[in-house]
C-alpha cells in the first residue's frame, strides 16, 4: 500500500510538471504570434518547440510509472489539456504576453525559467535510480538553463537599465505567486470534496419531487395547440 501511495506521489509531480511545461509552451507561442519582431518569433518559436518536448517527455515518464498502477487509480492522473486553465498554469483572462507589459514579461520568463530548472532538482532524485530517466531530467535542465540565460541577455540588451535587485524583486515575488497558485488548486479540491455530496443530494431531492408532480398539463396528444392558454408555461 505504502509504495502505491508513493507511486501516486510520484505521478503527481510528473502530471503537474506536464501541466507546468504545456502552459509554458502556449505562453511562448501567444508571445511568437505577437513579436513585432523576427527575430523575437524565431526565439519565442524554438522556445515554445522546447517547452513542448519537455511537455512530451513528462507525459511518456506519466505513462511509464502510470502503467504499473491498477487503472482506477492510474486515471486520477490522466492528461487533460483543459486542465492547463483550471489548474492556473494559464489564466482564463489571457496569456501573460497579452496581459502583461513587455517587459514584465521577459522578468517573468527570466525568473521562471531558474524556478523550473531548482524545481527539476527534486526531480531529478526522484528519478535517479533509472539513468535514461534521470539524462531526460538533465537535458531538461540545460534548456531550462539556456532559457534563462537568453531572457537575461535580451534584459542586458534592451533594458541596460534595470538593477539587480529589481530581477530578485521579481524572483521573490514569483515564488509566492507559485506557492499561491499550488494553495488555489488545493482549495479547489477540498472545495469539489465538500460540494460534490451536496450537489448529489439536490439532485435526488429534485428528482424526488419530479415523480411527486402531476405532469397531465403538458400532455399535448390530441389537443389543438392554438387554443393553449398564452399563460401556458409550454
Ligand atoms: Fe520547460
Ligand atoms: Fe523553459
């Protein structure tokens, strides 16, 4: 039972972190679509081609250590593209390139980009007893590493002006906003825990009184419909 639980532990890092790497991936292709310029479509496209194989690494590892659980708990952890938005990896209010200004955006993708590659770290030990594993892991990393690394030169380049402690400002307060993203899903659960039994409930109750109420009114058959009241509810 224990290694189930810790098998169940284990996909759910690796179907949040597929979720994580879809966002990202959409997110660089709005930015594509919107760059006023060439050469920030090309970055922006190769940027979101990565963030894709890294999406396609996580689901076929999700499939692998998935395989090996009974299907009704390896369900649980089946992808679902639409997730991306419930989950808060993309907001329903647009995608950042839209809802941010410019240079917010390069801080965002700066900032994330180092955030990803730490939190690959615990991957990484997580999967470290398989060693084609584990290389998938690291190359992760390195683009992770390169992401980072072009958004701090696009930063040198066209934003020579911006201190340091303004880039760590934008770290720390990306990390909170990580942990509050984490908190609204989980208050979403609960949330679906507590409310599923009450809506079941409502359901039966109203379908309790359907079978209560006299339903002869509607019966049509026979009847001509021009001479139904114009109070009539059909
Ligand atoms: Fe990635
Ligand atoms: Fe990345």
């Amino acid at each position: 039972m224990n290694k189930v639980k810790g098998l169940k532990k284990h996909l759910n890092v690796l179907q949040e972190t597929a979720y994580a790497e879809f966002g990202s991936a959409l997110e660089m292709l709005s930015a594509c679509k919107l760059s006023k310029k060439d050469s920030f479509c090309f970055g922006y496209f190769h940027h979101s081609k990565d963030e894709y194989n890294h999406t396609k690494t996580f689901l076929s590892l999700l499939k692998k250590y998935g395989q090996t659980l009974p299907s009704d708990i390896a369900r649980e952890f089946r992808f679902s593209s639409n997730a991306v938005i419930n989950k808060g990896y993309v907001s329903s209010k647009g995608f950042l390139v839209e809802t941010m200004k410019l240079k917010n955006f390069i801080a965002y993708v700066y900032t994330n980009e180092l955030l990803a590659k730490e939190s690959f770290e615990g991957i990484l030990k997580m999967l470290k007893s398989d060693i084609s594993d584990a290389e998938k892991i690291s190359l992760i990393m390195k683009d992770e590493l390169r992401h980072h690394g072009l958004a701090e030169k696009h930063f040198l380049k066209y934003y020579p002006r911006l201190q340091p402690w303004q880039l760590m400002a934008y770290r720390i307060k990306e990390t909170i906003q990580n942990k509050g993203r984490k908190l609204y899903f989980k208050n979403l659960q609960f949330l679906d825990k507590v409310l599923s039994p009450l809506y079941s409930f409502m359901a039966n109750i109203a379908g309790l009184i359907l079978t209560y109420l006299n339903l002869n009114e509607f019966n049509r058959n026979g009847k001509n419909l021009m001479d139904i009241s114009t109070k009539s509810i059909i």
